[in-house]
C-alpha cells in the first residue's frame, strides 16, 4: 500500500522531513560522486538538492569551490556546520532555491545532482534543463538517480506513488546538443538491507556528461 505524504508543498514537505530528526542522511559521499569525480581537476561546482551536505564537504575537501543548493533551510543550515567542522567553509557558499522555481546564477566546472527525487511536487525537466544550461564549457554534468524500489520493499508496499527515471529517458529529457558527450550512462546495483536489516540491493543510475565547447 502508498501512503499519501502529509502535504503535497516541497517547502513544507522538506523542511519537516529535516526537522524530524537530528541527522536524515550518514554524512558520508555517495560513492558514485566519488566514483566519478574522483579523477577530475577541482574548480566551481554546483550541488544541487545537497541536503546536509555531505557530498558538497567532500568535494570542497578535494579542492573544489562549491555552492550547495536545497529547499530546505534546516538542511542547510547543517551543511554549513557540517562544512565548518570540516574546515572547508571559505570554499562552500548555501543557497536556498525551489529547483524548478528559482536556479543559481552562474556556469560552473562540475554541476551534480545527486538523488534529486522527491515524494511531492519537483518536475525533474524543470531542473534538468536549467542544471545543464549551467555547465561551463569544458565542465562535468553528474546525475545520479534510484532507478527503482529497493529489492525487499513490496509491488504495493511503497511508501508513496513514484515514477522512476531509465537511462535513455533522461538523455533524451535533456536532449543535449553533439557538444555534450556521455562518458557514462550505466544503471548500478548496490547493496541496500532493508531498515529492519534484512539483505537488499537497489539500482542507482549514472549519467556523466561532457560539454565539450
Ligand atoms: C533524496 S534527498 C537527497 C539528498 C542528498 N543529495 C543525498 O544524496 O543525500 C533530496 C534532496 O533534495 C532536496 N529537494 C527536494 N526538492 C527540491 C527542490 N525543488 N529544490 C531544491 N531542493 C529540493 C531535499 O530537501 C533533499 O535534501
């Protein structure tokens, strides 16, 4: 069975989502990120739907200078402490947007969204569209994305009604000019135990993505 969530407003949804407990996410980086980021040369990156910041702290302790993007204040506001205790804070910059609504200014080395999906309202071609507008030339678009349910949760015990992006529907949201060339597109199982500990996996999917000019 899907729960319906409590409000159907991002804002709302989020803010309390972060309010309810002390820590949402490990603050650790997703591996992907590190994965496919480890290898380029740090300059400006833009982390768009960051929550508490992890993989922005990550990439500002590699040298990158980051601004870190999410609707939620309170997710910001851990991000900044979470930068500060990191050391790294003259490299970080937070920015409170409604991606779809409002959209940082600027063209960056590294734009990166990682598991920008939400239960309420965040229409992905609204972001997708604008996140790639923001690549500077020669600069990295990094998405990743669950490409499903993970492996222990039920046909019909989903905590709410979700559609899931696929590999070649997200290339062709974004119809990128031949400017762009796809350094990887690939779906990805990992390991995922259920809350309760029971053995899962869950597929991620990656698209890394080249403006060559
Ligand atoms: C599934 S979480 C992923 C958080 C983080 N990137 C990570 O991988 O741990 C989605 C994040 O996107 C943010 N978000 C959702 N809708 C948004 C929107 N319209 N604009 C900006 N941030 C949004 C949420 O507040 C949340 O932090």
């Amino acid at each position: 069975m899907s729960a319906t969530p409590p409000t159907t407003d991002p804002a709302r949804f989020w803010e309390a989502r972060y309010r309810d407990s002390e820590r949402v996410w490990s603050g650790d980086p997703n591996p992907l990120l590190v994965r496919e980021v480890t290898a380029l040369t740090p300059g400006t990156a833009l982390e768009l739907g960051c929550g508490e910041g992890a993989d922005a702290v990550w990439l500002a302790g590699r040298g990158w200078h980051v601004t870190g993007v999410d609707i939620s204040a309170t997710a910001l506001e851990r991000a900044a402490a979470h930068a500060a205790d990191a050391g790294v804070t003259e490299r970080t910059d937070w920015q409170r947007h409604e991606l779809g609504v409002t959209f940082p200014e600027g063209t960056y080395d590294l734009v990166s969204a990682q598991f920008l999906q939400s239960p309420v309202a965040l229409d992905q071609g609204r972001v997708l569209a604008p996140a790639a507008r923001a690549v500077a030339p020669g600069g990295t678009l990094l998405l990743v994305l669950h490409g499903g349910w993970p492996s222990w949760q039920g046909e019909h015990d989903h905590p709410f009604d979700a559609v899931f992006p696929t590999l070649d529907g997200v290339l062709e949201q974004l119809a990128l000019p031949d400017t762009w060339q796809v350094e990887t597109r690939e779906a990805v199982e990992r390991p995922a135990p259920s809350p309760e500990g029971a053995p899962g996996t869950r597929v991620d999917l990656v698209w890394r993505l080249r403006r060559t000019a």
